[in-house]
C-alpha cells in the first residue's frame, strides 16, 4: 500500500482564483517589485475627476523626474487631442493633482514649470535633479578634426549698450507755493490708491517732477488721476511706477502769450480840436509846443 502525504496538495493551483461572488470583477494581482507606480485610491477612484484625468494622472506620476509633460508633447503621445488633455490637466489642477507655474530663465525664455502630487494637499517640495557623473574622457581618435581657419570664426557679438534712464522733469523757474502743493499730493496719494503708499525720501525725490506738471498748466487733480489710473496687480514699486508715469506722461510746455500793447484812447485837443490820443484831455503835441513859445 502506498504511503499518503497529506501536506502535499491535492490538485494544481489554478492561475484564476475562483470567484467569491456571483459578479463583478476578479482581481489577479502579483506583487511588482521593479517597475510599478503606487497611487492612492483617492485619485484611481475619484468621483469628480473624468477618466481621461485619472489616467493623465497615472502616467504624469510614473514619469521620472524631468520628463516633458506639456499638452504638444503628451497629444504627440496619445490619441486624444490637446483640447481634451488640456481640459484633464484643468481638472487636476483644480483638485490638487498638479500645480503648473510659469518661470522666466536667466536667459529671457519663459517655460512652464509642472509639479505633480500624488497626495493633494502635500506640501513637499519636490526633490531637486541628481546631479549627473561626470563622464570619462574619451580617447582621441587617429583622425582628428581640423582646426577652423581665422576666416572662418566670427567675433563674439557685442555686449548689449545699457539704455540709459530718462532723468526725472523739473520746473523751469523756481515756485514754492508748486512745490508745497506737489509734496501734498504725494504724500496723500495713498488715501485714493492704498498701493501707492510713498516713503518720506520717495516724496522728497519726486516732488520736482510733479512741481513741473503743475508748471505746465495741470491741476492736481489731474496729476492724481494719471498717477492712480489703472494700476498694475503685481505693483511692487510705487516710487518707480510713478517716476516713469510722471517722465513719460509729461504735457507739453505751455505757449507764450502774446504781448498786447495798449493803445491810449482819442482825446479831442483844446486848442486845435485836433484828435490825438493821449490818457487824459487836454491840448495835442502842437499845440503843446506853441503855447510854451508864446509864454
């Protein structure tokens, strides 16, 4: 008789593991351990997010860090169009998903810098890029390039000129009673523009120019409202906005008025009748003349 090992099984392992209910899904589940992304079921079950964004999201968060996320390059990848990923990367955006900023370089390109959180609400700052190893210098080949002729090499562009900056206006002569007046509507602009709160030297220093607008035939209520008009949001630098408006904005100097001579009205000469003009009655040049000869 032969011997009976019960610790063996009795048949093979199926691979399908056999439903517990009567529907629904089966899960067949392996454990990963290279190559796997670990995602919360509060995005793979999200009820407010659109399949097309839990999926963008998915694949953002198994992305390796630097890789190009922007709407070209992911329409370039997948079949749907930029309308619809653009509207995805919204939804995320707009639950905490991912988080997209605009940055300028040092050398003046602007680019879009994406940060993506796998928890939202996270206030972790992402980790900075690995620096790379530095590379093994290569051993020259036999054949080595030629050296560029002089012809052939071009002199380094030209340093950029700085423009200088436009000095501030000044009136032409002297008025106390324009410079009173002018340091008064600096010093209260921030009663009409809370933003244009001015420090005591910003008021001593543009006082000159808003003493030459009054100069010139502006009223200071003129200068408040083209001081104050349409403010920029991001405004940091109240002293500075207000030197460019003040410099560039300047009116033109007021023409001179012409010299009208006065004429002196017709008198009716007592000796003569003769009409003269004088200021006052009396007798005319002549008969001035004559008299002084006969006395």
């Amino acid at each position: 008789m032969a011997l009976q090992h019960p610790s063996a099984p009795s048949r093979a392992a199926s691979p399908v593991p056999r439903p517990t209910a009567r529907s629904g899904v089966v899960h067949v589940n392996i454990r990963h351990t290279t190559r796997y992304t670990v995602v919360g079921n509060h995005l793979a079950q999200h009820r407010e997010l659109s399949l097309l964004a839990i999926g963008l999201a998915v694949h953002i968060q198994s992305l390796p860090m630097g890789a190009l996320v922007g709407i070209k390059f992911l329409s370039a990848r997948f079949p749907e169009s930029e309308h619809r990923i653009a509207g995805a990367l919204r939804e995320l955006e707009a639950h905490g998903y991912l988080k997209r900023t605009r940055e300028r370089l040092p050398g003046g390109k602007v680019v879009t810098r994406t940060v993506s959180y796998n928890q939202p609400g996270s206030t972790v700052t992402p980790a900075p890029r690995p620096p790379r190893a530095p590379e093994r210098p290569q051993k020259p080949t036999q054949a080595l390039p030629p050296k560029p002729t002089p012809e052939a090499t071009q002199p380094p562009a030209p340093a950029p000129t700085p423009v200088p900056r436009e000095p501030l206006p000044e009136p032409r002569t002297p008025a106390p009673e324009h410079h009173r007046t002018a340091a008064a509507l600096l010093a209260e602009l921030h009663r009409h523009a809370p933003r244009l709160l001015l420090a005591e030297r910003d008021v001593r220093h543009l006082t000159p120019a808003v003493a030459a607008w009054l100069e010139r035939g502006a009223t200071p209520d003129a200068v408040r409202r083209t001081l104050t008009a349409r403010l920029p949001d991001d405004l940091k630098h109240p002293a500075g906005l207000l030197a460019h408006r003040l410099t560039a904005l300047l009116p033109p100097q007021l023409p001179a008025l012409p010299v009208v001579t006065r004429r002196e009205p017709l008198q009716n000469c007592e000796g003569c009748d003769r009409a003269f003009r004088a200021p006052a009655p009396g007798r005319c040049r002549d008969c001035r003349t004559d008299h002084r000869k006969a006395a």
